[in-house]
C-alpha cells in the first residue's frame, strides 16, 4: 500500500504557458497515475510513447489528443484509454482551465 498525501503532492510548474503535473503516485510499481494541467499548446518536446496502457479521464475543460494518424477532442467526463507505445500529445482546447486524470499500466515484469 502506498500513500501520497495531497499536502506532500510533486508538482510541476504553475506556468500558464506550460503544462503542470501533480504526481498521485511515485511511479515505482506497475501503475503511474497523475493529473496534468495542459496548456493550450502542445509540449515542445513532441509526441510521448511509452510502455504498458494508458487511460485518460478528463476531470475539466476540452482537451485535444494527437496521434499520428487521428485527433481527438474530449471534454469534461470523457475517457480514452490506448496503448502507450503509440505516439501521443496533448493540448488544452479554448481559455478555461482543464484536468486530465491520467494512468499508465505498466508490465510489472519489465
């Protein structure tokens, strides 16, 4: 079992400009989960693949997922749920403020 008390949280930046996370987890067994603040435009550093399943469910605003070959937008209560390994980006969609509740399953055995 393993907590992460709200007061404790790692955050990322409170940039506006930039996306910011809140770490839920601490990311050393099978699942990574987190919320995650978009900001209106992609990440500079491209789309992001990993290992293992990702679900995200957006807690508020629209948002924006790309793939390669598709988009989509999503809005407050949607989910998705794709293999990390394709290549994927986000963005906030319009000015209000949104969260992602996303997490990642990952293959405990490696």
């Amino acid at each position: 079992m393993r907590v992460t008390r709200a007061a404790a949280r790692r955050r990322g930046p409170g940039d506006p400009a930039a996306h910011a996370l809140e770490m839920l987890t601490e990311g050393r067994g099978p699942l990574a989960a987190f919320i995650i603040h978009p900001a209106a435009a992609f990440a500079e550093d491209g789309p992001h693949e990993h290992a293992g399943e990702e679900l995200l469910y957006v807690l508020a605003g629209r948002i924006e997922l790309a793939f390669a070959d598709r988009s989509l937008l999503l809005g407050s209560g949607d989910a998705v749920e794709f293999a990390g390994h394709l290549p994927h980006r986000l963005r906030r969609v319009g000015t209000a403020p949104a969260a992602v509740l996303v997490a990642v399953a990952r293959d405990p055995r490696g």
